[in-house]
C-alpha cells in the first residue's frame, strides 16, 4: 500500500486556502502537523513502518459548528480530504491522513449541552471521562468507555470503536438504547446537518469518521455505581477461564470481567506483590451488593481476592484501577517495557470454550501471551481475546493469525490494517456508504479507510 498518495495536494494553492480559513485556528508548523497526523498505530510494527510519512497539510483546530461549517466547505471547494481527530488514541490509524490534506481537531468541541435523567449530550470532541465525571454529579454515569478513557473522546469512541469498559454489563455500542442521537455535518460547498436518531446512528458508528463530521451525540446513562474494583489469582490459567464462565452468572451485577495469564505479570509493576508471576488474574469491577456472592465464588473455582476496593482507595495504595489491566491497556503495559511485542484481537465462538485457549498456550508457547475480555452483546454474552505476539515480521504474525483461525471457532480481527472491512468488519456496510454518498459526496473524508468507496462515486457538490 502506497500509504501517502499525494494527487490530492499537488495543484493546491496552499496560501489561498489558508486564506479561505480565516478566522481559524490553523497549525502549520511541520512537527506539530506530524503529533496532530497519528494516533496509536505504533502498537502496530506494520502500520509503524506504513504510515511513518502520513502527514496533513496543515491542521485546522474547531471550537463551534461554524467552525467546522466552514472548513468543510473549503475542503469541499479545494477537493481536500479531510480527516478528523479529538484524542488519537485508536490503535488501527483511524486519524492519519493517508493522502494528507487537511486534519480537523475537534478537540475544543468540548461542551456539556444537555444533562437529563438517563441521558446526556455532548459536543464530539468531549472526553469520555469529562462525560462521566458531569453525570456523576446527577449520581449517574456513562454505560462503557475505552480504558484510554481520560484522552478518549467519545466522537472517537463511537467512529472508531466497538465496546469497553462496561460492555460485560450494557453490551456493545451498537446494542439497542445505547447511542441515542447524533448530529452530523456534511462535507459539501454549502455544508448540511443531518440528524440520526438511534439505529439511524449505525450509518456513522465504526466507520472511522469517512462519512460526516460527527457534531455532538447523546447517548444513555444508567445510575451510578461505586464499584469495587478486585483482582481474583488462580493457580492455573483454565481456572481462571472457568471462573470468568461462572461470574457470568446474571445475579452478580458486574460491570467488567477480564482474566489474564501469570505470563503478563512483569509487566504489570504497579500491581507489586498482588499479582505474582505464579498465579494468573481476573480483573473485575464488582457491584458492592454482589461482593459476597462474588467471593464465595471466586473461592469455589480455587481463587484468591487479592485486590478489593474502590478506584480511590486503589490509587491511594499506588494499584491501577481495575480497567488500566485489561482491554488494550494490557498491551501498553508490555509495551511500555518491551517493544518487542504486538497483538492480535480475537472473537470466540460462543459459548465459549476454554480448551480453545488451552490449545493456543500449547501451540505458540511464548510467542503468544493469553488475555480474555468477557462483553455482551445482543444481550448475549461474548468472549474476545487481545493477545500479546512477539513480533518475529510479517511472515510470522500471519502464521499466528492463519492458525488460530484455522481450528475453528475463532475469527481474527486484524489490528494491522487501516481499512475498517479488512480488520473487523469483513463485509462492506452498505448502509454506511448510502450515507456517505449524502454526507460526503466527493469522496473526500479520511480516503483510503473503507473498501466500499470507489472513485466513481464521487459527485460534485
């Protein structure tokens, strides 16, 4: 892949359209065009080496709806791919420009603009845990959010992602009741807002910001919850698989359940003498209310709580919260001390069977270290696996991903990738290309990112 396809800039009379985006706030200098033209791919060594010179143009920073009114239709009026991007902390590319032109950082799109019992609606460059943290106020709080939530914004969460923190309890984003309204700009010479309300929302969710510049978005809250953020130790990494199968139990209200072998102990520094290199761990956020019973569990399948308290009383100890140990983060913290890892994503055919995960630690030994995230989703619940690689190249991953797949039961999405069909998605979202021919009829937000668009499509607007 030619990772940066220059057509797009090469006639472009740069002084004349900085010229059109008066009033705004531009970035021209290059090292701050590059930090504003990446996000996390270099969890990624492919993408690393794929996207190293992907970089915008120039950067135009919005704070209001006219803001992005206009540098919509100055993009439009240049033929500029455009792409967006808040905090940048999606791992596949999602926020680089392929083809330069211009990033829109949505960032100071911040506001709070509704509060109301079992809602809330917020600008899309709001970060998810500003959300939370005003919603708590009215002792209510966000469904899920990524475990990169202080940067995360939740604009990116719903372009980008998939669920989270808390998708054990209220499902994937997509699930029915979780995202209730959205608002979205057009890239046209006279740019348009087009309002969607519920299912409506999938025509934008996870499609990496190609089709509308999201505005603001309101989504569900349940009430507030202070969970008791545990970590349960097993002497064998099957029985902390079982004990995740057995916390499914509806009577225990669990907000997150995610295990993960003795193996990522090192990296794991924070978590000192409460998570040892002898036993495998489940981290939980546990309902006060279901504690007992969650105990009485955990003892059952031969487990040990070694960690039990709020987030607050974790970090006054100087432990990470419970959410900074599974997801993604678990990636991070090998990352942070060997770069000589990568991952793959995992889903499990259901119900789930650990002798899957059995025969994966007997078939890539220490070349793959094991982590399991329990979600529902369709009320249904789902076993998924983040899983650390050693990077050995290209040759070798692909291996890993053809043999996991090869035994069935379990399909690889592919975080090596910057199309959204070729990592998860597998099929071309008909739905959202319709929406993208009314809300990005020339073709020219975050190009190169979906396999569904093709250059004919485009018209002049």
């Amino acid at each position: 892949m030619n990772a940066r396809l220059p057509q797009h800039s090469m006639a472009i009379d740069w002084d004349a359209v900085r010229a059109d985006l008066h009033g705004l706030n531009l970035i021209t200098a290059p090292s701050q065009r590059k930090q504003l033209s990446k996000d996390f791919y270099w969890y990624s060594p492919i993408l690393t080496a794929q996207l190293a010179d992907c970089v915008a143009d120039l950067v135009v920073k919005v704070s209001t709806e006219d803001d992005v009114r206009q540098a919509a239709a100055v993009a439009a009026k240049w033929k500029l791919p455009i792409t967006v991007r808040a905090g940048g902390t999606g791992n596949y590319g999602q926020c680089v420009p392929l083809e330069g032109g211009i990033v829109l950082d949505v960032t100071q799109m911040c506001r709070v603009l509704d509060l109301a019992q079992g809602r809330i609606r917020v600008e899309a460059g709001a970060r998810m845990y500003d959300i939370d943290m005003a919603a708590r106020e009215t002792e209510q709080a966000l469904r899920m959010w990524p475990s990169t939530w202080h940067v995360a914004s939740i604009g990116g969460f719903i372009a980008g992602g998939f669920g989270g923190i808390g998708s054990f309890r209220h499902g994937i984003l997509r699930d029915a009741g979780n995202l209730l309204r959205a608002r979205v700009m057009t890239v046209e010479r006279e740019p348009r807002i087009i309002a969607l309300v519920g299912d409506e929302i999938q025509q934008v969710h996870h499609a990496y910001g190609t089709n509308g510049v999201i505005l603001d978005v309101e989504v569900a809250l349940s009430p507030a919850v202070e969970w008791v953020h545990c970590t349960a130790l097993f002497p064998t990494y099957r029985g902390a698989l079982d004990f995740g199968i057995a916390a499914q139990d509806p009577s225990l209200d669990i907000f997150l359940l995610s295990t993960v072998e003795a193996r990522f102990s090192p990296y794991y520094t924070a978590m000192r003498d409460r998570f040892p290199a002898d036993r495998h761990a489940v981290f939980t956020m546990v309902s006060p209310d279901s504690m007992q019973d969650f105990r009485a569990l955990a003892e059952q399948h031969g487990g040990v709580i070694s960690i039990a308290g709020t987030e607050a009383e974790l970090l006054a100890e100087g432990f990470p919260p419970a959410y900074e140990c599974a997801f993604n983060h678990t990636t991070l913290q090998a990352l942070k001390a060997d770069r000589g890892w990568t991952y793959l994503q995992v889903a499990y055919a259901q119900p789930f069977n650990p002798e899957v995960v059995e025969r994966h630690l007997a078939i890539f030994g220490d070349d793959v270290l094991q982590h399991q995230d329990f979600a529902r989703a369709n009320g249904e619940c789902g076993t998924f696996g983040i899983l650390l690689v050693r990077w050995k190249g290209e040759e070798h991953l692909s291996g890993v991903m053809r043999e996991i797949e090869s035994q069935g039961g379990s399909i690889v999405f592919n975080p090596h990738v910057v199309t959204i069909e070729d990592g998860g998605m597998k099929t071309i979202d008909e739905q959202q290309i319709e929406f993208k021919k009314r809300s990005d009829p020339m073709g020219l937000m975050n190009p190169g990112k979906t396999l569904g668009w093709k250059p004919e499509m485009a018209q002049e607007r």
